[in-house]
C-alpha cells in the first residue's frame, strides 16, 4: 500500500480590520503577515524555512475556493511547479453571524432576533452542522489522498473545519470550547495513511514565529 500524507492547511492571518466573523463572505484576503505566513509555508515545505529540513515530497495542491485560502495556496503551488485545484468541500463553515460581530456586548447577541440560532451548541444551531462539516471534509481529503497517492498532498482550508475533522478522527466529541482548538493561522494537520488507512497524524506551525505578532481577530 503506498504511504501517503495530506497536510491540512489552514490560511494565514487575513485582513479583518473591523473584527466580523468573515465566514464564507467574499472580499477577505490575506493581511501581510498573512503572505508572508504562506511564503513561510512554502519555504518550510521545500526545505528551506528558518529550521531547514529536507523538501516534502508534495505532488498535489489543492484549496477551498474563498480567496484567503486562494492566496494561501499560491507560494506552495508555485514552489512545487503545480496549479492549485479547488474544491468546494473545503470551504468555511456556513454561520448565521458572518458578517456581524460577535461578543457579549455587541448587538448580535442584544438582539432578540439572533437568539433562537443560539439554542443547541452541540449541532450547532448558528451554523452548519458539525457532522456535515466532517462528511465533507474527509471527502476531500479522500481525493486529495487518491490524487497524490505515495506522495504529499497540501489542502487549504479553514479553522472549524479542520478542528472538527481531527476531532472525528481522533474519537473525541465534535461539540467544544472554540477557545481549545489547537489549529492556528497557517498551521499543519498532517495526516499519515497506508493506502486508505489512517496510521498517525501530527500537528505542526511553521510559521509559530509570526504568531505572537498576530492579531486575535474572529474568524467563523
């Protein structure tokens, strides 16, 4: 069975001056840092970031369709001399509050007419359910993994949903603090199979020296 790792990226930082939840709006791209954040990625993956290493044999490219993990996408792309393909699948998860802020004391939550999306946080009730984030998610990792079979696949995608699906695979509930997840800007979730079979995973953020530097800004 040939080994094979899909990397799940999550973009770097975006240009988010207002603070709303973005979600899957149109028109949010990459901050600065958050280039510079993907270039430290492709360094990283080709061998040549601030910790050396040797190049990862990355033959497949791929992202979610909204523009920040576009951009994200297209240094490694570029490094590896491939085009990055898309795919829907791995696009933000839908929420009833993009667009708006988000907080105790904004007007999202003053406002009565917000609360009956707030009712059950185990589906959850303001946005898609978690389990149809995961179906998906492990769908287009699936294609990614035939596509570069015995080699390395990179797919960029967003936060909720590479959470959810390291959740699933790891046995743990789907339903959790948003605070805990350990997915930051332009992190790594690899994946390791033999053949379909998972055999490990491993998280790593090459670009943690940017992080501090950050600003903790909401996503979706």
């Amino acid at each position: 069975m040939p080994t094979t790792t899909v990397h799940l990226l999550r973009h770097g930082e975006v240009h988010n001056p207002e603070g709303v939840l973005y979600g899957r709006l149109e028109g949010f791209r990459l901050s600065e840092r958050g280039v510079a954040m993907a270039e430290r990625i492709a360094e990283h993956l080709v061998g040549r970031g601030p910790a050396g290493g040797e190049r990862r044999d990355v033959v497949h490219v791929v992202a979610s369709p909204l523009q920040r993990a576009q951009e994200t996408a297209a240094p490694i792309a570029a490094a590896f001399g491939l085009e990055t393909a898309t795919d829907e699948r791995l696009v933000e998860a839908a929420n009833h509050f993009e667009g708006r802020t988000f907080g105790v004391g904004d007007g999202s939550l003053r406002r009565p007419a917000h609360w009956p999306y707030l009712w059950n946080p185990f589906r959850p009730s303001w946005g898609e359910p978690y389990r149809e984030q995961v179906a998906r998610m492990l769908a287009a990792v699936a294609s990614a993994r035939d596509a570069a079979a015995g080699h390395e696949a990179v797919v960029v995608s967003h936060q909720l949903p590479i959470w959810v699906t390291r959740s699933a695979l790891e046995g743990r509930r789907l339903w959790h603090d948003p605070r805990r997840r350990e997915c930051s800007v332009a992190s790594l979730t690899s994946l390791h199979y033999d053949g379909d079979r998972l055999t490990g995973l491993t998280y790593s953020e090459p670009a943690g020296d940017l992080l501090p530097q950050a600003r903790a800004l909401p996503g979706a």
